[in-house]
C-alpha cells in the first residue's frame, strides 16, 4: 500500500501495525461456528425484543442495510437487541466463540476497513432510540440508535442545542466515538466536548461507566477512537442554551463555472479569520438541468442577521444573489439547507467511495483545480454526474481550546475538510476506475496544500487505506495502543480502523 508523506522509518513502523491489524483479523475469524444453532438455542435466554436473522429475511436486509455498499462486511447473521443487559450476552458469546462481528448503530460508517469482515455477526443497536434531556442538570441522554435528526426536536423544545455532525443520519454517539465535526465547532467544540459519560460493554462483557471520574484513561481514549474500545449503550452530554434565541441565519449561493474562481478567491480570504459562528458546506457538483459544473455553497450564522450579513460580506460582494436568505430555526436547519439536500445525502444502500482529509489552510488555487478536474469527468463518465466534492469550512476556536492532550482527537487544528464522494451505479466498472484514479489525485493535490506537513484524517472521515499516523496522529498512538492491550487484548474491536495492541 502506498505511504505517501510517511518518513522512512515509519513506513517500516505502518506496515507493521498494518500486519497485525491483519493477523489478528485472522485470528478472530479461524473458528467456524454454527451462527443460526447459536443465536436461536433456547439456552440464549434472549429478551422477548430480543430479534435474530439471517439472509434472505427482510428483517436481516434492514438490519444490515448502510449508507455505502462500497466493499461492506457481510454477515451470516444478525441480532437485534432489545435490552442492554442483551448487548452483554451478545458479546460475551462472540468473544468465547471467537465469532467477528460489527456493531451498527445507523449504518453510517464508510470506511473500507470494515469490509474485511467476511461471513461475520451483526449486531444492530437500532432498537436503543431513547432521548432524555435533563433540563435541571442541563444534560441529555441518548441510545446508540439515536441518529443526529432524533434530538434537534427535544432539545429545541426544551430550549437547548448541542454540537453535531454535518448530516443527520448517522448515529450520534458514533459521530461523537470518532470526535465529531460540524457547524458549531467554531463556539462549541467538537461533539466529544460535549461528551460527560458513557456506559460501555468491553471486550470481556462487563459493563461499566466511562467518564472523568470513572475510568478516566479510556474517558481519554474513547473520545476520539472509541469504536476501539467496546460497545456503547447510552451517553450523556452537556447541552447549551440556544443560541440567538435558537434561530440560524441560513444563505445559500449558486455559481456558475465563470464565477467558481472569484468565489473561491473570496473562500480563501477567510483563512485564519473565518468567525467563531460563521461555517459553510460547499459542494462542486453537476447540474443535470443545465448540463454544467457548478458550485453550491451554503453558509450559515450562528447569531443575528446582521452580524451574520456583515460576516458574509466577501460572499455577497461577488454580486451574485443568494438563491435562499432567510433565519431557521436550529432544529430545521439540517432539514432546510440547500433545498433538503439532506434527504439526498442520507439515501442509503447507495455505492459511494470517499477520498477525505483535513484542512487547516484555504487554498483557492487547489479548488479551481478540482473544479476543472470533476469538470473534466462529468464530460467523461456521465456515469459518475452524482459524485460530488464537498467543502466543509468549520472554524476551530472552540475545538482548538481544549488541550490537544485533554482527548484522544489528534487534529484540532483544522478549520476545513475535503469530502470527494464518488458514486456509480452497480456494474459501471469504467466510472469506478475513473472515480478511483481521480480521488486519489484530488487527495493527493489537497494534502499538498493542505497546511499539514502530511496528509491527515480524522477516524470518521478515514478512507481506510491510510497509514494510522494519518488517522490517529503518531503522537497519539502508543497511548492508544496500550489502552487496547487493556481493554481489548484479543482486538474483536478491529474492523473499524482498528487500533494496535502495540505501538511502534
């Protein structure tokens, strides 16, 4: 594999973790087990909302069912379980009988690595959709069912917001196990900021509380790399007031080619003083009614709408109108933005592969590039017109005012993302190619530019094939690695960027 921006002697350092990720993978999977006999023996005890099933039942296909098939793990089974004291039999009986598995809780993740798992268990924590806000203690509490769309009603009613991802699909707590990025960083710090307590199933089934107080080294580890460590049944977290009384100045611009280059002429002027409540999602992506590439940028304000307006300043003097301008409530923000193109970007069982990194520098020279490159395979593979390259610019003053020591999250120094999404139907084998070659170039044009010294991603946005100083930072993984030898010696907990027992 290639380890491009890696030292010499940490080439040697990736290939070993690598091998052992590999070896242990093996590991897990040498015993063959009779899954179904297993799974539906009486002797299980299983709670009556407690539910197994297996291919070719519509009940395993919805269980099963992701965001991406882009190489998925396949299963021999799944189980759904109803309570938590299920979720510990399901892990003590897989780790005894060595069987792998992976945990679900809204199928969002997109990893390649996940795909190693062949003929494994699934465990679908779907059922586990509770939503307690404390407005006393100013907390609320969640279920790893729980997707990011499920708590912006309760808390807004109750007069609370909390920092979430960028979509609202994926489950929040596995948003949060990897740090968890979105509009709000820039005042609220990533969503682990927000992070008090989990309750966890650990690799041996035992049940515990995980916090400052209460096994505050893993607290330290599973913020940041927490698929890692166990299962998470329930978090808590600390909420805010609204802000701005809850209402979110929303703007939303079309460009066109001729004017993609001013627009990002105007993104970079932002660099290193994009404000604390300004962030914008911005897509370069194809226009089916005009057959032309264009930019889609939407930018939101955390605050009044003239603030937010003066903000905007650089956006609007480009002179062209914004297509939608108008305050949102925060809990319909997601819903709202870019004509519910959430409801676009959350459709499933869709091919989809990623070529992501983090930013800390806004380069508008490496934007126009990319334009004319997806410019260039719209024209070529009208296969791939729904790929898109998004464009996330988050500031950072929050999230960089932790401590970097404070959590496991290695990057808070970036201000940016790059998400190039490519999509084709089944069987299109040229646009996969086409899509494969140009991810990896646009990655490797962005990283060049990028303000890092090498390529770096956070775990959630990880490609897979990165080295895991990209996605863990070096600095971080010899804690991480004696955290799994603790917690997860045998590494059932591998096939989600898995961690080493050992590091270097």
């Amino acid at each position: 594999m290639a380890l491009s921006g890696i030292p010499p002697p940490l080439k040697w350092v990736s290939l070993l973790v690598w091998f052992l990720l590999w070896a242990s993978g093996i590991d897990a999977a040498r015993v063959h087990v009779d899954l179904r006999s297993l799974l539906t023996d009486p002797a299980r005890g299983w709670s009556v909302d407690t539910t197994v099933s297996f291919p070719g039942s519509s009940e395993f296909i919805q269980s099963t069912e992701r965001w991406t098939i882009f190489r998925p793990p396949t299963y021999s089974a799944s189980i759904r379980p109803g309570t938590e004291a299920d979720i510990v039999k399901i892990i003590k009986l897989a780790t005894s009988h060595n069987i792998p598995f992976l945990v679900r809780g809204a199928g969002h993740s997109y990893t390649t690595t996940i795909g190693n798992l062949r003929n494994g268990l699934n465990i679908d924590l779907s059922q586990f959709r509770s939503v307690e806000v404390d407005q006393t203690a100013q907390t609320v509490t969640i279920g790893p069912g729980v997707t990011m769309a499920d708590i912006f009603d309760p808390l807004y009613n109750a007069g609370f917001e909390l920092q979430t991802g960028s979509c609202s699909c994926p489950s929040l707590i596995g948003v949060t196990l990897g740090g968890g990025v979105g509009r709000l960083v820039g005042y609220h710090g990533l969503v682990i900021d927000a992070l008090v307590s989990v309750r966890m199933v650990t690799a041996k089934g035992k049940l515990i509380e995980v916090s400052q107080d209460s096994n505050p080294d893993l607290f330290w580890g599973i913020r940041g790399a927490g698929v890692n460590f166990g299962v998470v049944t329930s978090a808590t977290y600390r909420v805010k007031p609204l802000t701005n009384g809850g209402d979110v100045l929303n703007a939303e611009f079309i460009f066109s080619a001729n004017m993609s280059s001013a627009y990002f002429r105007a993104v970079e002027s932002y660099n290193d003083n994009l404000p604390p409540r300004l962030a914008s999602i911005t897509f370069i992506g194809y226009d089916a009614s005009t057959n032309e590439t264009r930019v889609s940028a939407g930018w939101t304000y955390s605050g009044p709408r003239e603030e937010g307006l003066q903000a905007l300043a650089p956006i609007f003097e480009l002179g062209v109108p914004p297509s939608s301008l108008s305050m949102i409530p925060w809990n319909k923000l997601q819903a709202s933005v870019g004509g519910g193109i959430d409801r676009l970007i959350c459709q499933g069982n869709m091919i989809r592969d990623l070529y992501n990194l983090n930013l800390k520098n806004y380069s508008a020279s490496t934007y126009e590039t990319t334009f004319a490159k997806m410019e260039k395979f719209y024209a070529d593979n009208p296969g791939g017109r729904n790929s898109v390259v998004g464009l996330e610019f988050f500031p950072n003053h929050a999230m960089a005012a932790v401590p970097l020591d404070e959590t496991a999250f290695p990057w808070r120094d970036s201000t940016a993302y790059v998400n190039p999404t490519f999509i084709w139907a089944e069987g299109d084998d040229a646009t996969k190619q086409a899509a494969s070659k140009l991810g990896r170039e646009i990655r490797n044009d962005f990283a060049t530019t990028s303000g890092y010294d090498a390529p770096t991603v956070f775990v959630n946005y990880a490609r897979g094939d990165e080295p895991l100083e990209q996605i863990y930072g070096r600095d971080k993984l010899p804690r991480l690695a004696r955290l799994k030898k603790a917690w997860d010696p045998k590494n059932f907990f591998s096939y989600n960027n898995g961690l080493p027992t050992r590091y270097p």
